[in-house]
C-alpha cells in the first residue's frame, strides 16, 4: 500500500507543479491585489478540487465524462471564462499604464476564493482525470469511496502547499514585481497566458 501511496503523491505532485489556469488565476490576483487575495484564491481552488472530488464519489463525473452534451457544456463555460480573465487582467494592465491609476480595477474586483473555485469547478480535465486516471492510484484494501477520498484529499493539499508557496514567493519578490515596467510585462503575460489556456480548452478534442 506504501508503494502505491509513493506512486500517487509522484503523479498527483506532477499535476500540481505543472503550469496551467489556476496558477495564471493565481499570479493574476497576486499582481492585482496582492498576496492575500492570492492565498484566498488557492482556498477557492483547493475548495474546487474537493468539489470535484466528491462528485466523484458520488459518481456524478463518471455521468459529465460520458456525456458528451454536458462535457462540452462544462468545457466552453470554462474556456469562456478563463477568456474573461485573461481579458480582464488585460484591460486592467493597459488602465495600470495611465498615469493616476490605482490597482482598483477589474482584476482587482470581486471574491478571490469565488475566482478560484469558478476556475477550478469549469475545469472539466479534472472531472476526466479523476474518473479516468484517479482510480488507478487508489491503494488496494481499501474501499473505492475511502481510496478516492484519500486521493482528492492529498491533491488538495498538495495544491495548496504548491501554490501557497509561489504565492510567497511573490510577495518576497514584491519589490521587483511592483517596478511599473516589470508589473506591465507580468500583467500582460498573465492575460495572454489565461487566455491562451481558454481558446486551448475550447479546442481540445477530450
């Protein structure tokens, strides 16, 4: 059971570091409002994985991965969505460019944990991996609903530790990222970046 353990931590820890939305959402509010905002957007992203992880107990994202209706439903709100973000930290950094601005604008606005969670809950990769590739780590002897339970669990708190980390990191480079040039450039990358991932999950075939 170890092994298996040691397997799910190694899969899940790749899938947590590896570059994606949450960490674009992520750098975006650092930048917009500031490390605290940040942290309470990776609350609303972990609080998404849980979501999904108890859907997927419950068996209702095995329903959304077979349906092809509902899948590409879930899949263009969310690319819709990260468009809108990645639209909105644009709109933002080309205001931040005027004189007078103060970081008050749209990607400063509304619930950070509310953003993470909508981010993470439109994301239907997550409901294909945990149906799909999930269920292939869980340690035998246990019961699929405890195994799972178990996996969602260390996903999140993997997620958490990684991004509350980067967050940190931020904040320590504060004094670089507040340079007006420096801040532009992060803020320009950041909405490209959201909405590249966007137009990616609006045309990806899965």
């Amino acid at each position: 059971m170890l092994t298996h353990f040691v397997v799910a931590f190694g899969v899940l820890g790749l899938l947590t570091i590896a570059p994606g939305p949450d960490m674009a959402v992520v750098t975006g509010r650092a930048l917009a409002a500031g490390a605290g905002d940040a942290l309470r957007t990776v609350g609303g992203i972990a609080t998404g994985l849980l979501l999904w992880g108890a859907l997927t107990v419950a068996g209702l994202t095995a329903v959304l991965a077979a349906s092809p209706a509902a899948h590409l439903s879930v899949k263009l709100l969310g690319a819709g969505y990260l468009v809108f973000l990645g639209g909105q930290a644009l709109w933002h950094n080309r205001s931040a460019a005027h004189p007078g601005h103060t970081d008050t604008g749209p990607a400063a606005s509304g619930s950070p944990w509310r953003t993470g969670l909508v981010t993470n809950v439109l994301n239907p990769k997550i409901a294909v991996f945990y149906t799909g590739l999930l269920p292939t780590l869980a340690p035998p002897g246990l019961s699929s609903a405890w195994a799972m339970t178990l996996l969602v669990l260390l996903h999140a708190t993997l997620t958490l530790a990684w991004l509350g980390s980067y967050v940190l990191l931020l904040s320590r480079a504060g004094p670089v990222l507040h340079k007006p040039r420096i801040r532009r450039a992060l803020g320009r990358t950041t909405g490209v970046a959201l909405i590249g991932f966007g137009l990616a999950v609006a045309t990806a075939s899965g």
